[in-house]
C-alpha cells in the first residue's frame, strides 16, 4: 500500500484520501459499523472557546444507544491552535472540514457555537448556539457591508464569518464603522442569513431580550429562534454549593481574598495594549501591593488569548506575576470554578467578567470600552453599573472597597437577563436537540449537563523575593504579626512595624538574591532523594549562605523543618482550623513569625501565635535536634 494513502494514527489504520474518516461515517461506512441503526450528531467547532460551548451540551447524549456523535473543524477562524488537542481529548470521531460538508446529508442534527465556513450546508438541521453570555458586541461587517464578501465565499480570508481580515470575530480589531451602525455579532444578517434565507433552523437564545433584539436586527431570522437558558451559567449555578471547596482547591485560606483577574481578548481587553495599557501595571501592583497573606491572584484570560499568541508566549508574559504568587488558570476547565470562589473579579466586557457578575461577586471594570458593545445589550449595562480600576487608584484600598461596600443584590437585574430558564436549559435543549432528529427524549432520564469538576490542589506558589514586616504583639504568650509582600517595587510601609526582612526561595530566577537573604526556604517531599531528609538540606544551606538566619523546608501545607543559624533544628505545624482541616495559610509566614521572634531576642517557643491580617494561626514549635 501507497505511504501517501495510509495514515497511522494511535489506534487505527486509515486508509483511502489522507485524513478521511471511514467509520462511523463514510460511504462504505455501513460495511464497519458496530452499531448503525443510530442518529447521527455532528459538532461543528471554529476554535477552542467555540468547542468549549460545544462540549457543556454533549453530555445531553451520554448514554444513549441510539446516537453516534463526530466533530469537525471548519478551519475558518484564526484560533485554531489547541483544537486539534482539544478534540483529540474529547475522543469522538473528527471528520476533515470537507468530508463532512459532502455528507452533510448524513448528519441528523448538526451543533455550532459560532458562525464560518459554508454552514448553509446544513440547512434543516443546523443548530446554533451563543458562545459566549448572549450577543453583546459590534463588529463591523467586512466588504462594504456585503453578507458574503469575497465573491460569496465563508472561508478565511475571503468573506469568512470568522475573524481574519474584517474579522467576524467578536471583540476584533475592525471595528472601521462607527458603533451605532456597525451590527452586533450574531445578531445581524450578516450572520444569520444566507440567499436571504435564516442560516439555522434553530438559534438558540438564553433571553427573551435577545429575541427582542434579533427582532429588530434580522426579523427574517426571528421565527428561528428558540428560548433555552444558557447550559454555561446553569454548570455555574449548580456548582455554587461547592464555593468552599474551590477555593481551598485555590489555595485561598481563611480570612484571605480571592482576586480573579479577568480578560476578554482584543486591544482594548483589559490584557491589551490598546489605549491604555493596563496590564503594565497592573499584574505587577497586584502581587507587590497586596499582602501575600490576606490576597490571593489568579487570572482567567480567553482562549483567544492563550492559543492566539501561544500558550508559551503567555506564561513568559505573566511569569513575573507568576513568581510572585499569580495562577493562571486552565482556560477550559477550571475558569467557572475561579469566579464561583472569587472574592473580586477585576475585569472587562467579556462574557467572564458578567457571569461573575450575575452570580453576585463584586466586579471592578479594568477596562471596558463602550462603543465595541451594543448600548442595549446587558454586558453594556454592567459597564453602566460597576465601579471602575484607574491607575491612580491605591489598588489595596480600592479592592477592599469593593469588597466591603458590594451588595450581593446589586446584579440581580443582570442575572435575570442572563437566562430567562435558570437551571432548565438542559431539558429545553435536550427537547429541541431530539426532536430534530425525530428520536425520543430518553425515557426516565432527566437531562443533565457535565458538573463542574474539583480543580486540582494549586496553592499560590512564590519563588520571588518577599519583603516581610513583623511586629512582636506580646511576650506571653508569644505572638507576631507578620505583613508579607512579594517582590515590591518600594518599601513597603507600615508604621507599626519594628522589623523587617526579606525572604527568597532556593528556586529565585536570579540565584544572586540568596546572597543576602535573611531567609532561605524552598517545599517539597521530605523523602525527595535529590534533596536529602530537610536537615540536610538546611545544612547545606546554612554552610552554603552564611547571611542566612533561617532555612526551612515546607514539607506541607501547614507545616515544615527550619534550621536556625545556631544548628537548631526546629519542626513547625499549625493547630487546624476549628473544622478540623489544615490550616491553608502558607507556611512560610509562620518561618517569618519565628524568624522575627528569634531575632527579637527571644527564646525558642512551644508554640507561637502568628497573626496575618485578621487571622491567627497556632503554630506548635518542636524542637528536632538539640542545639549544637
């Protein structure tokens, strides 16, 4: 057999024209097939924040017999990195883009987030859905306001629906019309139609304010249209239960703040260089302004934003951030979690930021530009509602402000507006979905969407600098407060200081910091054979930086082995909290409260009682190995 028609593929061998599928779908198909007598569910993906969308309404299938489901990819929009791995996760069958447009007649029902390439191939069957919180922004049409520019052809480049040169795109660049002519996404003709014709046979909404709005735009697309909640905010609302666990699966400890760092992509996102570049100044006032122990950072960006200029890109962008204690969070998994645990979220016009603010967590615009949106839409009336971050702000005051002063209530409108079916959307798709393909709802079996997953354990993890303030607060029995801030642009201030110092991981980017560190710490197994048992590697420590007051070896979460200067080895745990779980606070501020106890002249104690913002932590003290 020619190499050119074979393809190895784990698992399987294709043969005929590279890339085709031959099973489940095919013209020989039927010859392969284990199960056939089967209605067939096609996915229609343009990117991975469209795929994203796709996959909160595939479990509606999950265990029916009777359904085969495959996916494709248009390749029509610019974002199309991460979607081969994406859907390779996913485990469905991936038909080339023009396979599955030439066996269009095969498919029952066909699935899209967004609109590109030639969906009018699907006509009777074609389902669209929002990927994003409704239809919010403008977007110019391209071609001289042409439904189909570049001779009527969707593909890239020419005429596509997604973004490219006069991009499609919501929150793309293009934006050469003034705001109250240039059309909404989605909304418009451009998009809906085809020959004058509505695209889909259902576009499914979240809100009657959409189809009020659909209406007045492309009243030709109207009778298309289908009320069915939004199944994103219903994964949202079902998860809020389990707020507590998600943040400690953040890492955020009692009495400390989440903050989510939220942006939308394009310029004028609040992580663009637009106008204004916020972001500048605002990743590095985060970590280096906030206490360490009472805040903790992470950020939400689009995927637009992840595969658009790489994934390594962005973590070289935030790794600053990230050594001084940022989590950027899994853009595909783990993003609902971070808004249900937030405390704040400091965001823009992005769908994000207004889920946020439905669920009732207080939000601080960064960014929002208002003539990329439609005036009556609701993520424009959220701009008209929350408060805004400037420059000249003092960033610790400001957040806390927002915090204190939020009302839970104060988004409720906005909540309404997000789905007119809260908690329903499953069963109202399910509906439309199988009455489609002409099959029965399952008997007996409630429509359920995927629930949102435990994110994995991810602690704030600092490898830059810490400046730390210390005040002895009494004597018996003893206690210090401890003000930790990483990587600070100045001094930090606080008049009821007495002492400071300055902290730095063993794992620094610049090695040279440890030189003259008062103390050196690093985590990890205590068992870890490349590090020796933590006495020995504070040994090594110790003899290596004689400037070194303290090492310590966090071996947990709550808990770690420091050496003193004078060859005492010490083992510090804290008491657990009144629920009986460890106290998330990060060790190193109890490494801090005994630094500066020690270095007040004291002792050592049994037990120290380390004060961080509000809180109180029980730290027993034990002594490991006798003074030498």
């Amino acid at each position: 057999m020619r190499d050119d028609v074979r393809e190895r593929v784990p698992g399987r061998v294709r043969v005929g024209t590279p890339g085709r599928v031959r099973v489940p779908v095919g013209a020989d198909a039927a010859r392969w097939v284990t199960r056939g007598r089967v209605k067939r569910v096609l996915f229609v993906v343009h990117n991975v924040t469209s795929a994203t969308r796709l996959l909160d309404v595939k479990p509606l299938f999950d265990g029916d017999l009777r359904v085969q489901m495959a996916v494709t990819c248009t390749g029509s929009s610019p974002f199309l990195a991460g979607v081969p791995e994406l859907l390779a996760g996913v485990g469905l069958p991936v038909l080339p883009w023009e396979q599955a447009k030439e066996e269009a007649r095969g498919f029952d029902v066909v699935i899209s987030a967004s609109y590109g390439g030639e969906l009018e191939v699907f006509e009777g069957k074609l389902v669209v859905l929002s990927h994003g919180v409704g239809y919010n922004k403008r977007l110019a049409a391209p071609g001289a306001g042409s439904r189909e520019p570049g001779a009527g052809s969707r593909e890239p480049g020419a005429g596509s629906r997604e973004p490219g040169a006069g991009s499609r795109e919501p929150g793309a660049v293009a934006l050469a019309a003034p705001a109250a002519v240039a059309p909404v996404f989605g909304l418009g003709p451009e998009w809906l139609l085809h020959q004058g014709r509505p695209l889909a046979t259902a576009t499914v909404l979240s809100h009657p304010e959409q189809l009020r709005r659909l209406r007045a735009a492309c009243p030709e697309a109207a009778p298309t249209a289908v009320l069915a909640g939004d199944p994103c905010y219903d994964r949202i609302l079902e998860a809020l239960p389990h707020r507590d666990r998600f943040r400690r699966a953040f890492g955020v400890a009692p009495g400390q703040r989440l903050v989510v760092l939220n942006s939308t992509w394009a310029p004028r996102a609040l992580f663009g260089d637009g106008a204004e570049d916020r972001l500048s100044w605002l990743l590095t006032r985060l970590t280096s302004e906030l206490p360490a122990d009472e805040y903790r950072t992470v950020a939400v960006l689009h995927p637009n934003i992840w595969y658009g200029h790489g994934p390594g890109q962005v973590r070289a962008w935030l790794e600053r951030a990230r050594r001084a204690g940022l989590t950027p969070v899994d853009p595909l998994e783990d993003w609902r979690q971070a808004l249900i645990a937030a405390d704040c979220v400091i965001g823009d016009h992005g769908s994000v930021t207004y889920y946020a603010a439905a669920i009732g967590r207080p939000v601080l615009l960064g960014s929002f530009p208002e003539s990329d949106l439609d005036p009556e839409s609701p993520v424009a009336a959220l701009g008209r509602a929350a408060p805004r971050l400037r420059a000249s702000d003092d960033l610790r005051r400001r957040i806390a402000g927002v915090i204190e002063s939020h009302d839970p209530r104060a988004y409720a409108a906005l909540a309404e507006l997000t789905s007119s079916a809260p908690g329903r959307s499953a069963a109202l798709l399910r509906n439309v979905l199988y009455r489609m393909m002409g099959l029965p709802e399952p008997a007996g079996r409630p429509a359920l969407l995927g629930r949102l997953p435990l994110p994995a354990h991810q602690p704030a993890v600092r490898t830059a600098p810490v400046r730390v303030l210390t005040r002895v607060l009494r004597l018996d029995p003893p206690e210090v407060a401890v003000a930790r801030y990483t990587d600070p642009a100045y001094e930090p201030e606080d008049a009821e200081a007495d002492a400071a110092h300055t902290v730095v991981h063993e794992d620094t980017s610049d090695a040279s910091l440890l030189e003259n560190a008062d103390v050196i710490l690093r985590g990890g197994d205590p068992d870890d054979p490349r590090l020796g048992p933590p006495g020995v590697w504070a040994d090594e420590v110790a003899s290596r930086y004689p400037r070194c007051g303290l090492a310590a070896y966090l071996t947990g979460v709550d808990r770690g082995i420091v050496r003193t200067r004078g060859g005492e080895v010490l083992r510090l745990a804290a008491a657990p909290g009144g629920d009986g779980r460890a106290d998330l606070c990060d060790p190193a501020a109890y490494v801090s409260g005994l630094y500066a106890w020690l270095g007040d002249g004291h002792g050592v104690p049994a037990e120290l009682t380390v004060v961080t913002g509000a809180v109180r932590h029980r730290v027993v003290v034990e002594r490991v190995v006798a003074s030498r």
